[in-house]
C-alpha cells in the first residue's frame, strides 16, 4: 500500500513536471509570437516611410524647370550655359532642346504639322531642368531663375509655382502623418512587449521568490530572465525580418515599378533598428519585471 502511494506520488509529480513545462513552453512561443508580431508590424510602417521618402523625391525630381532661349543664342554660349547648370549643386539634369526637336514633339502630340499651317517655326529652343529634391521648392526656385536670367542666352524661365506649392504642402501633410503614426505604433509596440515580457515573468514569480528567500542576490535572479527575455527578443526580431524581406522579394516579383529593393541600404538599416528596438525593449522589460517582484512582498505574490 505504502509503494502505490509513493509510485502515485511520483506519478503525480511527473504529470504537474510536465504540465508546468507545457505551460513555460506555450508562455514562450507566446511571447515570442506577440514580439514577432508587433516588430513585424513596426517594419511595415518603416518600409513605408521608406517608400513615401522615395516617392516624395522622385516627384520633387520631376519638377520641371524650362529656360527658354533667345533665337540669336550661339551655339557654343548654350553649350557652355548647360555644363554650368549640370555642375550646380540644385540642378539634377539638364535637357537641351533644339527649335526643330520641339517642333517635331509637338506635331506628334497634335497630329499635324502646325509649320505648314502658319508657315513658321515660333517655338524656341530650351533648356529643360530637373533639380534636386531638397531644391525643389518656390523659394530655391526663384532664385534658380534670377541667376538664369542673368545669362544672355535666356529670354524666359517657366515653372508651375502653384503645382510646386501644392506638391511640397501635401508631402509635409502626409510626412507628418505617417511619423505621428510611427510614434504612436512604437508607443503601443512598447507597451505590448512590455506586457509580453512581465507576464512571462509573473508566470515565475513564486521561483523568484523562493529564491530571494534562500539568499540568491538580485543579480543571479534577474540573469537568467534577462537572458531569456534578450534571446525571445533575438527570435522574434529574426523572425519578423525574415517576414519582411521574403514579402519585400514577393512584393518586387510581382510590383517591381512600385517596390524597389535596389536601396538595400535602407532595409538593412531598418533591420538593424528593429533588432535594436527588440534587444532594447526586452531586456529593459524584463529588468524592471523580475526587479518588481523582487520587491514585493510575499503576501501579495499570490495575488
């Protein structure tokens, strides 16, 4: 009788043993997911900055800046005029257009030949400019154009002041927006890895306590949580990143006009920040965790 309850006992022993590792090992998985998850989350809206940056320099690059030139202009004055602005800081590139080339574009968009009709050519030859995106504002432009109509072999500069003051508003508007919802996503991505983290913790909070009551010191306590905590947040960090590259490769498979991956600078870069970000977060996360129950007293550990 005495053997059946001490194989009883020990059987007993085993199932809650094995239930407790059951239950340790889904609190992992479970962290790690959560952490995985809002990093997963924090990359996507990093990739979309990334994308608007892009985006937003691509359109300010497409402004186009027209210095129209005079009929009597030599030859070689232009020449010399538009090595002058492919070397400027604010001029990204430059296109000469002859009076017979853009006579040529234009009988292609009307579908006819306007020459024969009035008899002359009253187009003029030009310089078409795209200027860098930093430059591409009202303020840089005007300047552009008192420097341009300084030269002799300029009757006229062009560009749509209005279109350019509603192209830099909406992307101030939409840069504003997106790093305002950045913050905000951190915010809550900190708060839940935060949580994550301490309830991983509270799961162990009687082994805590029974160690601080045997004379373990605040620092071998808190190693082994911090360890874990740094090592679910090195997973969850590779495992996010792999997520976003494999979507950024599908993504360029079937969208590459839209998704580029020829910057790889710039995910590797986000990569490393978000690795940052999870190494950070956990490990603080499970410094004040363990360090809060360590504090508490040991009637309300129990509840």
């Amino acid at each position: 009788m005495c053997n059946f309850v001490i194989g009883l006992h020990g059987t007993m022993a085993t199932q809650e043993e094995h239930y407790q590792r059951k239950r340790l090992r889904k609190s992992y998985i479970g962290a790690i997911f959560s952490i995985t998850l809002v990093l997963f989350l924090l990359g996507i809206v990093g990739i979309i900055l990334i994308h608007a940056n892009q985006l937003s320099r691509y359109v300010r690059e497409n402004i186009i800046v027209t210095a129209l030139l005079k009929d009597d202009a030599r030859a070689t004055d232009v020449t010399r005029l538009q090595k002058q602005l492919d070397f400027s800081t604010a001029v990204k590139s430059t296109v000469y257009v002859s009076k017979e080339d853009a006579a040529i574009q234009l009988t292609e968009q009307l579908g006819e030949d306007f020459i024969d009709f009035i008899g002359y050519n009253p187009l003029s030859a030009t310089i078409i400019i795209n200027l860098n995106a930093e430059y591409a504002n009202n303020d840089s432009l005007a300047i552009l154009e008192q420097q341009l109509m300084q030269h002799g072999e300029i009757q006229e500069v062009t560009y749509q002041k209005n279109l350019i003051q509603k192209i830099n508003d909406n992307i101030k508007i939409i840069s504003t927006g997106l790093l305002g919802f950045s913050v905000l996503l951190l915010l809550i991505a900190i708060a839940l890895i935060h949580n994550t983290i301490r309830l991983s913790v509270y799961a162990k909070r009687l082994l805590i306590k029974s160690m601080q009551l045997v004379g373990a010191t605040r620092r071998f306590i808190s190693k082994p949580f911090i360890r874990r905590g740094i090592t679910q947040g090195i997973v969850g960090a590779f495992v996010s990143c792999s997520l976003i590259a494999a979507g950024l490769v599908l993504l360029h498979n079937y969208l590459p006009d839209v998704f580029s991956i020829q910057n790889i600078d710039f995910y590797l870069l986000l990569f490393v920040v978000l690795f940052v970000i999870s190494l950070l977060l956990t490990w603080l996360s499970s410094f004040f965790s363990v360090r809060r129950f360590l504090k508490m007293d040991s009637d309300r550990i129990y509840f």
